[in-house]
C-alpha cells in the first residue's frame, strides 16, 4: 500500500474509531468529558421574576414615602404587596412580590422606622427596573446543549442548573503505551554509555493526561518476535488502545508489524508522507482495539501522538453519530499564523515545533534532528505545513495554518 | 478601602499568595504540574554516535563491495571495524561501531553473501551521513528545564531521558467552594418555581479542573451569620482555599464579609472596579489559607474565578520565589484580537465573553444580564477591556486584549 497523506490518514482513522461507549457520571466527576445527551432548559430561566438589588419592591407609579410591610428574602414564597403607598423590603436573588413591578436599591433609600423614601436626587423610578423576568435568559423546553459539547465549567453549571445532577459522556478508553528498542533502559536504571533512557512512554502519557485520559500502563518489551506477540496479546486484552513507539520502520529488527499481525491486529496504514513521523502505522485489533505503531525517535513520536492519537480519543468518545474532523476534546485553539516565512516539503507534510506569541501567533521552532527533543519541552505544540509545489516552497509570515498543541 | 483596579487587585493576589509548597511525585503522576526544581543534562545528548537508519556501517573512503563482518544492534556495546573494505550492518539506535565514520541506508544496498555492494545510481558517501554525532543536542550539565516549567508531554520525556523518575513540583491547594444563598436548592432536589438550583459551585469546580486541582469539596450553608461563621471555621480546617459565592453585595442578609472577619479571616480586598463581578472580596485566614468571596450571579462567578482564582493557583504552586503575573497553570494563548468593536466602560474594566475563532481572534458573545450563564456554554473564555475614556470608548476590530479561558 502506498504512504497516505495527512488528510487520508486522519480520515482512515476517523473511519475506523469505533466508539468507546457512553457512561454516566455524577456532574463532580464529568468535567473534561463531551456530553452525549441533548440538555433542554427545565424551567423557564430565571424561573421567576428575579430581584437583581437588594432594596425594596414596589409600583412604580407608587408616591414616596412608602410604607414597608414585610421582607422578601431570597428562597422564600412570593409575598403579596399591599394596596396603596407600600413596599416591601426585597434580598437580591428573591422572587418579586406580588403586585410589584419595579425594584429600588438600597443605595438610593433613606429610612425612618418604617417609612422609606428615596434619597434626594435619586432617578425616576422605571416598571421593571433591577428585575430579571421569568423566561428572560431562555424558555423551558430550549435546547441548551448538544451532544459534542465539551463539559468545561460553564457547561456543567448549566447542567446543574438544568437538574441534570447525572450525566451522559462519552467513557475514556483504557490505554497501553509499549515501548519497543533493545537500546532502552530504565528511568531509574543504571545506564551504559550505548543506552538510552525510555521516555516517549512518558512523553505520551503526558500528552494523553493533557486529553483527560489518566487510565494509562507503560511497559516496555524488546524487540523480538516472540515476547512482542505474547506482551502485545496481553496488553490488547487489558486495554481499548494501544500505543507503542520504535520498531515500525524497515530494519531486520523492526520487528512490530509482524508481531501486531501474528496478535490478530489489523493494519489499517503504514507510512504517511510526511516528516517527521512518516513510518506512523494504525490498525484495529480483534475485539476492535485501536493500535498505533509510532516512530521511535522522540520528536516523530510526540508529532504523531499530538496529530493523529487526539483525533481518534475524540472520536471515540463521541462514536459514530458524530464523525467530524476535529483535534482534540479540549475547544481552543486550533490555528496560528505564522511569525515568520517557513519551507514546506514537496510532496509530504511537514510538521514544525512552534511556540505561541501573542494573539495567535506561532514562532516556527525548527530542530536540527528528529532525536532532538530537548528543546520540544519550550514549544507548546507543532503546525502542519501542507505540502509544496516545487518552485513555490516558502509560505510566508502571516500564514495561516493548522496547530495541535502539547 | 476604594475599590481597586482590576491590575491592583491582582497584585494584591500575587502578594498574598503564599506557597502551596513542594511536593515529590514519580513521573506518571507529575503530568500538569509545574516545576520547581532546575534539571540539567545527565549526560550528552545522544550519549553516543548514534546510528539513524537501518544498513550498515563503514568508512565514508571504502572501496565496494564491503564484506560485512558482524551486527552491531541497538544496545549492544559497540564493536569495532576491521581494517580493508569492511561493514558491519547497524539497526537505527545502535552505537556507531568504532572505527566507523558512515552509515548507508538499507534501501540503498544489495547484498550477496557477506558481500555488500551500492544500488546502482546510489549517491557517493558522505562522512558523519545517518550518524546523529554525541552530543549534538547537548552537552552534560546544560540547563534543560528551569523551575516554574509546565510539565506536559516534551517536558516529561526531558526529565525521563536524564534519569529523574521523581520530580520536585508545586504542591496542589485542597479547595472548599462554598455556597450561600438560601434561594438555593440542590441539583436533585426538588423546586419551588421561587427557588434556584445550585449551579456556581460545580461551574467554578470545573474550571478548578481544568487547571488540575481534583481536590475539591463542594459545600451549601444558609446566609445566615451564626451558620455560615461555624461553617467556615469547619472549611478553614480543612482547605488550603475557600472559595465562596454569594453574600457579598450590601444586602441585610449578605452575612458572608462579616461571618469571613468572625471566622478570622482578614480582608486584603473587596470590590475592584470591573463588571461584571465587582463586589469580588479576597482574604487571608487565620493559617495562611486563601479565600475568594465571588459574586452569587453565575457569570459574575465565572468570570472572577477565570480572571483571579487562576491566578492564585499558578502564583501558590510556584511560591515565594516566583512571582510573575501571569494566568492560569497550563501555557498557550493569553491574547486575542477582537473580531469586531467592542465598548469598554468608563472607569471600570469590562470582561466579555468571546468564542476563539481561526488564528487566535476573539468573537465577542456579550450576555444581556449577568444572570444569563446559558449561552456561556458557547464560549472559550473572557477577553479584559481596559477602562476607557469619556468619548473614545469605542475598541476596534483588531485590537490585541488579554484573554482568559474557562
């Protein structure tokens, strides 16, 4: 099969999602999910006539000074206004009395025992003035939020204050990250000169924990035939997705393709023309586990993890209904311009280091080689330079293009 | 005490923020979290001449065919060259093999035997080509990553690489939110039509997630003084940061500035000149404890947790030593341009909620009253509007403005 491009790659994965399932979460457990349920407004918002000031409620056709009879507070039952010159003293948030149809401030009051009048200079006083009418804000049966939304704060206070006290989300997926490469030891293990220590498992699971998704096992397992099969089966039974890094590219010792296909893993592509990050393999496992095959060297593994995992942890929190291009489950920022001119490739995608600058900016932070990540940790994402035509490489400052932040 | 600038009232935060402290967490559990610690280069980096492609390893002079004379795989200490026309075959991660100066690419041999001869049309051999030379990245002992550093995926695979598998971050604060307000009934209570769900409590916890902090107790007490005193004394015990909402205009009823003084809570602010959320309050309890008294209006408390409680939480987990302005925990965005013009107040700065739109452009989504959080659900954040002057209120299209998400 011939190397896709991005767009062909990332439309395979969203072809082949899946859908991890819908859960329902009490609302102090939901935040970061996306909703799976339409929310319609349970009562008219406010659900009464809502006193904006503390102060007085009376008629605004009423003559000063007025005679209070009672108090209002907030949550109690609606009180009636008496006829004549009255008032009654009202608490921000409470239901207006009966009878009243205007609001003054405290600030604007003077009072001797029971008797209010307003304070000299004080403006006219208007019929609706410091309420919020029942049904202002939205109608009761409206919809409020769509599956797909993303449940940040404002979201869930709608939730709240719609009754939805139990919420249906999209279920996180259980993932294994599989680090492969007979070079690799240890964080916490003595190191020889030839070795190198592991740290695309745990540049990944960052990434993941960015995206809410905090049900994560590392391991490790050389890169040979027959413990690569036994682990990859074990790990395809405890997990919805799988993740490894190294031994996807063409050497005698990449050895993970084979075993992937002897664990009953489907390959759905291998290769997309791009750079770095080019040898990126995904398939779908037998029970429909998602398998991403990614380049060992650092760099390509976080450009792959940040470009193509994302979009299939959105995917399949939302399942099939909902199938649109799209990063990951956070809103944001999904497009900068660029600082300054760059070179796009021929033929293949390259995807740039940036750093974020003001108003949506993106500083191109090239490095010199794929191994070199130790300058990623001051970026705070890569943009997608499509590719170019030969003769026309150059897209120029200002530019704008596709960002997947880290 | 006047009501502050909304720049003075975060450096009053900034200056009583104390410091969450320091805690040590293994990597996989340090996603988020910002450090506090500087880590340097355990060793070069590559710590050796490392092999980028699959093929083999020779001297850029050789003469064709090469006899390959051994394997030299990845985490293997490395072997060395005979002297003639010789190669040994290398796997991408090996340790170039001494004696060595050159590797070419699998795709460009053919092999006979032991006998290695170049595709015909191959390009003639460079020294140093497909070798990642020691220390090309950096050297032993450089500064890698200062304190105050975002720990998200690149910087976690910084720290692996050079051997830290337990990290010095800031400590998270265990937060109380507490509710006031006795028009409010619980999420799965029943309603009076005169009643209001609870809903502040859960938006504000949501951002509180966003932003990483999990530990978080939600709580609801009638604004009543002798209640709310007892309660806050209970939740001073055991929070770090309390963060009220409601009781904190001028009301009869709003108890919660002088329960706050009763439960030894001393006042740094209350009321800065913004809208909305001006009656915002800020205070320091009797262990050094931080509490926030937000408006009972829910875009009032949105927008007062998304512009101050942020800024506290970064300021605490960084402590004393570091003292930046600077937004929430997570890096990214922290400006817009304006869409469309807008107006600002005279006097007072305006927050407005926006969506994000393409490369960093802020779509303002005004709320008709401060009570209306139903359409907030729709938008990224807020964008701050400077007080303006009498006559030029107006702010173009285009103008750069601080943005804060939620």
């Amino acid at each position: 099969m011939a190397a896709l491009t991005v767009a062909q790659a990332e439309e395979c994965i969203l072809a082949h999602a899946g859908d991890f399932g819908t859960e329902c979460l009490p609302l102090g457990q939901a935040a970061g999910r996306l909703l799976r349920q339409e929310v319609r407004a349970e009562r008219d918002q406010p659900p009464y006539d809502r006193v904006m000031m503390d102060g007085i409620a009376c008629r605004a056709d009423a003559a000063f000074p007025l005679t209070c009879t009672g108090l209002q507070g907030a949550g109690q039952a609606p009180q009636s206004l008496p006829e004549g010159n009255t008032c009654i003293e009202i608490m921000t948030g409470a239901v207006l009395p009966h009878g009243a149809d205007c609001v003054v401030p405290v600030e604007r009051l003077k009072r001797e025992g029971d008797q209010i009048s307003l304070q000299p200079g004080s403006a006219p006083l208007e019929m609706g003035q410091f309420i919020h009418p029942r049904g202002a804000d939205c109608r009761q049966g409206v919809v409020l939020l769509r599956p797909e939304q993303y449940l940040g704060g404002p979201a869930l206070a709608v939730l709240a204050a719609n009754g939805v006290s139990q919420v249906q989300v999209g279920r996180l997926p259980s993932v294994g990250i599989i680090s492969t490469g007979d070079e690799l030891v240890a964080v916490d293990a003595p190191v020889e000169a030839w070795q190198i220590r592991r740290s695309n498992d745990i540049g990944v699971q960052g990434l993941l924990a960015g995206w809410g998704v905090h049900e994560v096992q590392r391991s490790w397992v050389r890169d040979a035939l027959a413990p690569l099969t036994a682990h990859l089966q074990a790990q395809l039974a405890a997990h919805d997705v799988l993740i490894l890094s190294g031994g996807v590219s063409m050497g005698v010792f990449d050895h993970v393709p084979q075993a992937l296909e002897q664990a009953g893993v489907k390959k759905v592509f291998h290769r997309v023309l791009q750079r770095p990050g080019g040898p990126v393999w995904f398939g779908i496992g037998p029970q429909g586990q998602r398998v991403f095959g990614l380049p060992g060297n650092p760099v390509s593994a976080m450009v792959c993890a940040a470009r193509y995992v994302s979009v299939l942890l959105r995917a399949g929190q939302l399942g099939e209904a909902i199938r649109t291009v799209g990063g990951p489950s956070a809103p944001g920022l999904s497009e900068l311009r660029l600082s300054a001119p760059v070179e796009r490739l021929q033929n293949r995608t390259r995807f740039l280091p940036v750093q974020i600058r003001g108003a949506g900016e993106g500083v191109p932070c090239p490095v010199p080689t794929s191994g070199d990540f130790m300058t990623l940790a001051q970026t705070d994402g890569i943009v997608e330079l499509p590719p170019g035509a030969e003769g026309n490489l150059q897209l120029p400052a200002g530019s704008p293009v596709r960002f997947y932040g880290w």
